[in-house]
C-alpha cells in the first residue's frame, strides 16, 4: 500500500456514490474482467478511492496488485513494468521463453537488447493473466500520469484486453482523458471535488475543535478538495484553529500541498508569476488590477503559460480568473518573496482606489511596519464590515490595525474593540480573555475604557452569569468618563446598549436607574434606538402613542437595513409590544448571516426573536426547530446566558401543551444556572412558564400565585415587561380563585395603563379580562367587543382562550346553546395547537353544556342536506340574503341554519366553513 494512504473511512466523507461505483466496477471485474480509470485532480480523493477499491477486493477473495508512478521515475522506461515483475517474479517464471525474453530486455534495456513495445505488452498480457489462474486478480494503478511513456502504452494494452477475464484494471489519473494511458478508448470516471455538507462533515469530523469561523474560510479556501481540507487547517497554529489569533490572508500551505505544484509554478516566466501573484492577492478574481497593471489586452498572453500548465483559467461568461486547485493559489504566494508580496499588494492598493475596505487591506499587506494611516483605514473597514454583517471580517480588521498601530495606546484600543466586536456580535466570546490581556500589556491605562466595560460584561454574564458585576463595571465605566453627556461617543452608546441587556437579565427595576440617568444626560439628544430600548423594551407597560409609532417607523425601514446589530436592536423593542411580525424577514437576514459565519452571537438571538413571534402565533414547531438551533450555537460559543430565552420558548410550549415532565425539567435547569447568580429574569420565566401549566391543568390558586410574583394585583410592576403578557391569566386565576376585588384592581391598573392601545393582541387579552371581572350582565358585550378586534385570528392560542372564558361564562348564565359556539371555537383551536390541558378543559366544558365532542380526528357531525347547501353557499362568501334568494328561504331561516351548522363543524364563524367542509369532505 502506498505510503500516501491514510484512513479510508475518512476519506470517503461524502464519497457513498463513488464509492457504489468503484465497488460495483470490482465486484463485476472478478468475473468479467474490465477496466476504469478515475480521474480527477489532485488531492480530490482518487486514492482514497483506490484504497477503498483494495479492501473491497481483498474481503473478496481478490489477489490485489498494487503499483504507482512515481515522478523521478518517469524517464525511466518501463519502470512500472518493473514493479510489476517485482510482484509477479513467481509467474513469470512459468512463462514461455519468449515472454520471458522481451519482459527481460523490458527492464534491462541498457544492457543492449533490443526492445519491442509489441513483444512486451503480449508479454505482459499474458504474465498478468497467469497471475489470475488461482483467483481473480485486481491491478491498481495510482497516479498514472506519472507513468513513464512506455509503460503507459503497455498497461493501456493490458487494460483494453481484459473483458471476459478474471482481471480488473483500475486507475487514477490527474490528468482526465490521459493519452499515454490509452485512458480515451477506457471507461473514465471523474471524481469531483466535495459538496458543502460533505465538506463540513470532513472537517467536523477530523477537526472538531476548529473555530466556526476557521472552519469556513478553509471551506472556501478548499474548494471541497478533501486533501486541501484536510492539511489546510494542519498548517494552522492551534490558536489559529480556536479563532484566538487572525488568520493570515493567504492560509499557508503543508509540505504536501506545497509541493503538488511548487515546480509547476517556478517553471512559469516571470511575468506570468507576477500575474497570477496580483490575481492571488487581490481575490475575486476580476481580471481588472491585471488589466490596469498590464494594458487592456497584454495580461491575457500572459497567463498563457499558466492556462497551458493547467493551473488557471478564465471563465468566458464571467470573465473572472479561476485557479484550477485550491493549492495553486496558496503556492503562488508561497513562492514569491516578502517584498514581491509588499509591491504586488501596493500595485492593487493604486488600482482599486474606489473600492477604499479593499484598498485598506492591500495597503495593510504592503506595510513593511507600523503605519497609523493604514490602521485608521482598517478601523473604516472594520466599521464598513460590521455594518454589512461581516462581523469576522471587522474583526480582523481591527487586529490587523492593531498589529500596524505604532502608539501603545491606540494597539490597545483597537484589540479592545475586537474583543467587544467579537463577543457581542461575530461569536468569539472564547477570544476576549487573551484579547483584553494582550490590550493590557500594550497600555495599562486602558482598565476603565468603556470598550474594556463592554468586553468584560459579555464575558462577566455568559461565562459567570455575574449580572451585578458587570452591572457595577459598565455603569462606572460611564460614570468615569470626560464627558458622559456626548450622544456622539459610540463607545458610550455601546455600552449603554450593552448594561440596558444586563439590566434586562438582571430582571430588577434598580438596576435600570442608571442607565436612564445616563440616557438622560446625552446632548443633544439619545440616539433613537437607544430611546427606543429604554423605553419599549424596558418598560413596555409605560409606552406612549408617539413611542409606538417611532417603533413602527423603525420596524418600516427594516427592509433597506443591513446592519445585524440595528436589525437586531429593532427587533429587541418590539418583541414585547407584539411587532416581531414586522422583523421577521430582517431577521432572518441575521440568521442566514450567522449560518454563514458572520454575525453569529447577533444570529442567536435573532432565532429566539423569530421563535418568540412563533410562539405567539401558534407555529410551536418552527418554533422547537429554531431554539434547538439556538441552543446548539449558544453551548457551541459558550453563551450561556443568551440560551435563556430559547429554553424559556421550549418550556412554555411544553407547558401549553401539557407535558409535564419536560416543563420541570426545563424550568429546573433554567433556575439552577440563573438562581445563585441573580438573573432575575429568570425568575420571571419559571414564573410565567409554571401559571400557563396550572392554568391548563384548572389549578388556578397555584396560577395566580405564580403569577403574582411576576407584577402584583392592582400593579404593572416597573421594568418587568412580562407584566403585559399575564394579564388575562392573573386576572382569569384571580377571578377562578374567588379574589375579585384583586382582579378588579389589576383590570383598573392596565386599563388606566392604556395598554389595550398597543396592539391587536393586548387589546383582545385586556377586553377579555374586563369580561371576566366584570359583572355577569355586562361581561357578554365586553367579550363580543373583545372577538370584534380585527387581527385576532393572528393569535390563535389566545383567540382560543378568549373563546373558552366567553363560553365558560354563556354556560354558567344557562345561555348554553351559544356557549356551544364558542366552547367549539376553543376547542378547534386548541387541538390544532396540540395544546392538550387546554383542549381536555374546552372538551369537559362542552360536555357540561350538553355536547360530548368526538376526539379530534373523528367524523365530525353530519350535516342534513339542507344544512350542506347552506354550508356551500355560505363557505363561497354569499350574504344570507344571496342564499336565501337562491334557496327561496328567508335570510331570518338561513342565520339559524348556520347558528346550528357551527357547532356540529366544530367552527364559529363563517370564515372557517372552507376547511371545516373539506375535513368532513375527508371523513
């Protein structure tokens, strides 16, 4: 075996279809005789192929006969040949006088005899065939281009003989359609670089520890060529590999991969190799720097030489250099030296003076040392970067611009900036210990920057959950600063966007007072997403019209920002006054963004955000597929605190839907990570998770003492802006528990609040809770005007529990045939939902008021013919006036035919008759 091989099963990621074939091609082989050769370039997994193809004949019973060209050996005529002999010394001894004769000149042609290309092939021929005699016999041939002149002729002669024999011939050539191997007129199957998944899997699977971020810069840089992706990552240091020290711009390249085209690249003309060095250095590909630097015509001669050789191509639609082999690119750079790197990438910075980020990086890699004009460009397009979502791109930036900063100072800042960048936005909260050491030898002065603040609060409440430490360092890294009232200092607003996410954590009113404070003192005014969060996000219960339509008309341009941390921020202050609607499809952005390594910490949170919406709007298994996503980046980076509220999502649709056993166990390993560490919001979610669960199951005292904890009867607690989602349960459990004085006063409360004004959903919670405390006699209009609000049917679960109450009260005031309407309604909606306490408490209803509802999924109750006209006509949008005129009955006869066509479809409006009829069309 070829010293080359190494662990075929790992080889083979990715490889099941090649791998079908090659095994096919041995199997039929031992019987039938034939030939392929796979080709492919190189390092693409034709010896894996082949080592596959060995196992897979020796399991068999196959005799293998294993050769390879060798390239020093490719003057040398016959010297496969000589392997051959080598293998088969036994057989050839059985051969005739004459057989034996030519193979002998064959391989001592300098002793003077005379050599007959004819001779030897019949020869070898009939040497291999004597070597199959006992058992089939498998020739494997690596690397075959690499096979002297005359030994290619020999085997492509054996090869095309083979049919109807024992023998199997089976090749790797890197060079497809090879000529000296006859491989033209022999089955050829190209072996094709790895697909994404199958890339991903490769390096998963031999580097599990490598960065994300690593990761996918050597997917691109491997171009799913299996032995790029394997060595690219080798030659990387190990804190390179972590994401702890930037990648260099051209990822250096293994003693293997060097030297598969080192002397293919030294042997162009010089002017060739200065051309390609621009076109490795500048990137994409565009022929235009080449143009500039060449003349409009002129770079295309010569790269000539580079096409001939097989190493790039230009693409005719696309009109972009393309190298040919991940491993081209590296070694063009490779060979050059320093200051040809230095001029080529200076060339590039004079040519590309309208693409200034690109510019910055050329500029940069001419450096020869520090240069503060260079690290200011870096810091643009760092800045340029991270407004774009490329967040692993301005963090690189910025470490660049450190490593070119001349001052102490100015080093220090900008590593500080990449750790905050790197922890709150790109994902690298792994990164900010060294990053912050390495800031503090470079200026010790740095402590109390407010960059240094940021940092170590993402670091304080992810790693340690210490909510109050991080707390004390933000705030009196803003209170310490020159000028705290300067709403133009982005490091201050930063850091008050980042204490406004501790004291949310936090989940105490206290913890809020200095960040109002100091929003307060900016001049000449806080910036409007900074006011928005302290307001919207941060007490929601206090919000006022002009705030509400600020939000609406941030959420409105959305649709052209770009930026994930605006994007994000926007969604943030809108995800407790019910707007997340209006985000989704920005967010999204950021998630796509983080899948492909940009911003992955703002990509977390933006899967919770999506998933919040979800669980309002009753998509509880989008919303499972999106915080298991979550939850896997956030263990993955080591957020622990950002993976609160999508285990918070998972309890409450576990809660809704009644499975007890994973409710306890999400909300024990919610509190024993957050309860000795003060995250207080934690407390609210165990809270609110464990009201819905008693809720469901009718245990209503444990529901309004859970519910209490969260904002008290009477009162919208300060800065809880949970306190908006338990209105209707504090007052449903407050009223079902005989405390209607306190149901009344915490209706009075959200009523003088104004919060029924904030959005559909909060306007039909808040009419139904009026109902419910109100007196029997005014409750039924309260609840009409409650399922009057348009929208509601956006909120399915909550339309269901409003429909519930309704009907719950029209039984228990004996209006029990319209209690039916509604109890159906409820009950249709929660089974839809699969909410089980829920549906199981609707049915119960329903038999008390004098219906035994069918489980769901039976036939639902027949309709009389009559009724099923009227259905029909009804479900096409006709008035009950238009049917009655088509069905000569007046529109008075119609509406009480629908009054009794509702319960029996288990609906209770005319806008659910179409589906309604088409499950009964189904039955």
């Amino acid at each position: 075996m070829d010293h080359r091989q190494t662990d075929v099963g790992e080889e083979l990621v990715g490889r099941e279809h090649e791998f079908g074939v090659v095994r096919a091609f041995v199997n039929r082989a031992s019987s039938d005789g034939g030939a392929l050769v796979l080709s492919g370039q190189p390092g693409v997994g034709k010896t894996a192929l082949l080592a596959a193809a060995v196992r897979v004949a020796r399991e068999a019973g196959t005799r293998v006969l294993y050769v390879a060209g060798v390239e020093s050996e490719t003057g040398m005529a016959f010297s496969w040949l000589h392997q051959v002999l080598c293998r088969l010394h036994r057989e050839t001894e059985l051969l005739d006088a004459v057989d034996r004769a030519a193979l002998s000149a064959a391989v001592r042609h300098d002793s003077g005899g005379r050599v007959h290309r004819s001779s030897v092939s019949a020869a070898t021929l009939a040497l291999v065939r004597s070597g199959a005699t006992s058992r089939p016999l498998l020739i494997v041939v690596d690397d075959a281009h690499r096979l002297d002149r005359p030994s290619a002729a020999v085997l492509g002669f054996v090869a095309r003989r083979l049919a109807g024999s024992r023998i199997g011939l089976i090749a790797a050539s890197g060079v497809e359609g090879d000529p000296f191997l006859g491989s033209g007129q022999l089955p050829e199957y190209e072996v094709l670089p790895l697909g994404a998944d199958a890339a991903s899997q490769l390096l998963e699977l031999r580097f599990p520890g490598l960065a994300v971020s690593v990761r996918q810069r050597v997917q691109a840089e491997g171009q799913g060529n299996p032995l790029a992706l394997l060595e690219l990552p080798a030659a990387l240091s190990d804190r390179q590999r972590a994401a702890l020290e930037p990648l260099p711009e051209i990822l250096p390249l293994s003693r293997r991969l060097r030297a598969l085209f080192t002397a293919e690249v030294s042997s162009l003309p010089a002017r060739t190799t200065w051309l390609l060095l621009l076109a490795a250095l500048e990137g994409s590909g565009e022929l235009a720097a080449l143009r500039a630097v060449s003349g409009e015509n002129g770079e295309l001669a010569d790269l000539a030489p580079a096409e001939q050789a097989g190493l790039v191509g230009v693409e005719r639609i696309s009109g972009r250099l393309t190298f040919r082999h991940p491993a081209v690119r590296s070694t063009v750079v490779s060979v050059s030296t320093d200051g040809e790197r230095r001029r080529a990438h200076l060339v590039l910075a004079e040519v590309l003076t309208e693409r200034p980020e690109r510019r910055a990086w050329h500029l940069a890699g001419a450096a020869a040392g520090p240069d503060e004009q260079v690290a200011a460009l870096l810091d643009e397009a760092s800045a340029h970067a991270l407004r774009r979502g490329d967040a692993n791109g301005a963090v690189a930036a910025l470490l660049r611009a450190a490593d070119l900063s001349p001052r102490p100072a100015d080093r220090g800042r900008r590593l500080v900036e990449a750790a905050y960048v790197g922890a709150g936005v790109a994902g690298q909260l792994e990164t900010v210990p060294r990053l912050l050491i390495d800031a503090s030898r470079a200026d010790p002065e740095l402590g109390g920057s407010l960059h240094v603040a940021i940092a170590t609060a993402y670091l304080l409440v992810n790693e340690d959950g210490d909510v109050d430490t991080a707390h004390r360092v933000l705030s009196g890294a803003i209170d310490a600063i020159a000028d705290p009232g300067d709403a133009r200092n982005m490091g201050l607003i930063e850091a008050l966007h980042c204490l406004a996410m501790v004291c949310f954590f936090g989940g105490r009113a206290e913890l809020w007072e200095p960040f109002h404070a100091a929003v307060a003192r900016l001049e000449p005014e806080p910036p409007p997403l900074l006011d928005l969060l302290g307001t919207a996000f941060a007490d929601p219960a206090r919000l006022t019209a002009p705030i509400l339509r600020r939000l609406d008309a941030a959420i409105d341009r959305l649709s052209i920002e770009t930026d994930p941390v605006r994007i994000l921020r926007t969604g943030i202050a809108a995800s407790h006054v019910d707007r997340l609607a209006g985000c989704r499809a920005a967010l999204w952005r950021i998630v796509h963004a983080g899948r492909d390594g940009g911003a992955v910490t703002s990509g977390i949170e933006a899967l919770f955000l999506l998933g919040n919406d979800d669980y309002l709007a009753g998509r509880w298994d989008e919303l499972e597929r999106l915080c298991e996503e979550g939850l896997r980046l956030s263990a993955l980076r080591n957020y622990r605190l950002l993976s609160l509220p999508g285990i918070y999502l998972r309890a409450m649709v576990a809660a809704v839907r009644g499975d007890h056993a994973r409710t306890r166990a999400l909300t024990a390993e919610m509190g024993r990570w957050a309860a000795p560490r003060k995250v207080g919001v934690v407390q609210v979610y165990v809270a609110h998770v464990r009201t819905l669960a008693a809720l469901g199951c009718g245990d209503f005292e444990t529901a309004y003492l859970q519910a209490s904890t969260i904002s008290p009867p009477g009162v919208l607690a300060s800065h809880v802006p949970h306190a908006l989602w338990l209105v209707l349960d504090l007052v449903e459990a407050a009223v079902r528990t005989g405390r209607h004085a306190e149901a009344s006063a915490h209706v009075e409360a959200v009523l003088a609040a104004g919060v029924a004004a904030t959005s559909a959903r909060l306007t039909l919670l808040v009419g139904a809770a009026t109902a419910i405390s109100a007196p029997a006699a005014a409750a039924g209009a309260l609840f009409e005007q409650a399922l009057a609000v348009p929208g509601v049917e956006r909120w399915p679960f909550h339309l269901a529990r409003v429909h519930l109450a309704y009907g719950e009260h029209l039984r228990r005031t004996r209006a029990v045939a319209e209690s039916r309407v509604h109890l159906v309604a409820a009950l249709d909606g929660f089974e839809r939902l699969s909410a089980a306490p829920w549906t199981a408490r609707a049915r119960n209803e329903l038999r008390a008021a004098g219906r035994n509802p069918a489980p769901m999924g039976a036939e639902p109750a027949s309709l009389t013919p009559q009724e099923r006209a009227i259905a029909l006509l009804a479900a096409t949008g006709l008035t009950n006036k238009q049917i009655g005129q088509r069905l000569l009955l007046s529109p008075r006869t119609i509406g009480a035919h629908l009054y009794r066509i509702f319960p029996k479809l288990g609906i209770a409006s005319r806008a659910a008759l179409r589906d309604a009829l088409d499950r009964q069309r189904r039955f």
